[in-house]
C-alpha cells in the first residue's frame, strides 16, 4: 500500500519509491526501521589520528615524550609512553594524575591508563614511564595523547596516605593501621573519615581520627579499631584524608 503528501510517494513496506525528475525513474530509499541494516552502505570518513602529545599546564612542563615498544620474554609485548615533565611552579604539586589513551593507525582508542604522581617539589624534574594495561599486537599503536585530570597543591592536600593494613583481632575488633606523611612545609595535623563496609558496598560503620603534630616530611603512623555489629563482616574501607581540620568541623555541623 502507497499513501501521497507532498506529491511524493512512499512505500510503507519495504521503504522504497518512485518519483519522476526531469523525465527520469528515480530510485529513493526512506531509512524506516524495518529496513534491514544489511541494505544501508555505510561510507567511512577520514582518519583522524592524534598527533603524538604529552599536555601539561602553567605549572607543569612537558621536557620531552616519545612511545617506546617492550618486548619481555621474546613473546609479550607493551608499548609504553614515556616522557619528562618539570614543576616550573613554586608550589609542591600533591596529586598529579595523567590520563594516557593510545590509538591505532584509524585513531581508535586501543587502552586508556591513568597515572598519578606525588609530592612533586619546585624545580624538580621526573621522568615517567607508562605501559599499556594489556599486551597488544607488535606495531597497533600510532599514536597516543596524554593529558592531566587532576591536579591538586599542598595549600588543600598537605597530608598523605603511605601505608594500611586492616586485620581482624581475637577480641572481634577490626584493626585499622598505616601510616601518614606531611609532604607540606609546615606542621599540620590530620583528620582521618573511615568508613566500614560489607563486599557488597551496604554500609557497616564509620569512625574518625585525629592525628596531630606531623611536622614537614615526617612520616607517622596511626591505628584505630572498630566493633562491627553482631554479624556483620567488614570486607571494604574507605579513608579521606582531611588536612585542615576546620574543614571537617564545618562537615559535621
């Protein structure tokens, strides 16, 4: 069955028509839902593949960057991108995270991998080498693009974590323990917010710790324990470091 509009007709059924132009059958193809994918020829569009680019910002320099190819064992292979950055800042950078994705010759992404550097001083340089999560066929990747997600300073991160370990006690409490670093230039203390969870993330408890008096560079290691409810298996954690304790004051207002 046809139906007219617009002086153009149209085949409901299997979406083709019919119309004179200048004296001429032509052919015309409506894109309906019931048309089968196999009859629309797909055209493809340029290539578009990233140059090689490492991005920094107005406190961190990219020195250099190149994309290197690691064979180990003679049958595994990584491609990695390695470069130097600089802190042309005169702050130290807490938390540097890059975000690498590395493309194939059609600039489709292959992997994504972030990085995170920290305690990043003024003046320093550091060079940094990322791999490929997977091992991938020798030569796919041709290009790869780098840029940073986050970036945070010791003016709102002044407190670090450098170790945990969660162990249960015979007595039935959980034992939280690790250790802290002032990656500041001035003494500071810290709050620690843990929160206590099951393995399928339902909430269990939470606690708070203060640890007080860290001096610049000083590594100091803490310990809390916590008393679950009856029956209830802590199997996840999580803790956020708050460095300016008025902070956390105003939180818990």
């Amino acid at each position: 069955m046809t139906s007219e509009s617009s002086g153009r007709q149209y085949d409901s059924g299997c979406g083709c028509s019919d119309a004179i132009s200048g004296g001429h059958k032509i052919k015309k193809v409506t894109f309906e839902k019931d048309v089968p994918e196999n009859n629309i020829e797909e055209t493809d569009g340029p290539v578009i593949l990233p140059e090689p680019m490492v991005y920094g910002n107005d406190k961190i320099s990219i020195i250099k960057h190149k994309l290197e190819e690691m064979q180990v064992y003679n049958v595994i292979y990584k491609i990695s991108v390695d470069f130097a950055i600089k802190n042309i800042s005169d702050q130290t950078i807490a938390t540097l995270v890059f975000e690498i994705k590395f493309y194939d010759e059609k600039g489709k992404v292959i992997d994504t991998v972030l990085h995170k550097e920290t305690a990043f001083r003024p003046g320093t340089s550091r060079g940094i080498c990322v791999p490929t999560n997977e091992t991938v066929t020798p030569g796919i990747i041709k290009s790869y693009e780098a840029r940073i997600t986050r970036m945070t300073t010791t003016e709102t991160e002044k407190v670090q974590l450098r170790s945990q370990t969660l162990n249960d006690l015979p007595t039935g409490e959980t034992e939280l323990s690790g250790s802290l670093k002032n990656i500041s230039a001035s003494k500071t203390d810290a709050a620690l917010l843990v929160t206590f969870a099951t393995h399928l993330d339902e909430f269990i408890g939470d606690k708070v710790l203060i640890v007080r008096n860290i001096e610049p560079d000083q590594v100091k290691n803490f310990s809390l324990k916590y008393t679950p409810h009856s029956n209830a298996a802590i199997e996840k954690y999580t803790i956020r470091i708050v460095s300016d304790l008025s902070e956390m004051i105003e939180e818990i207002k």
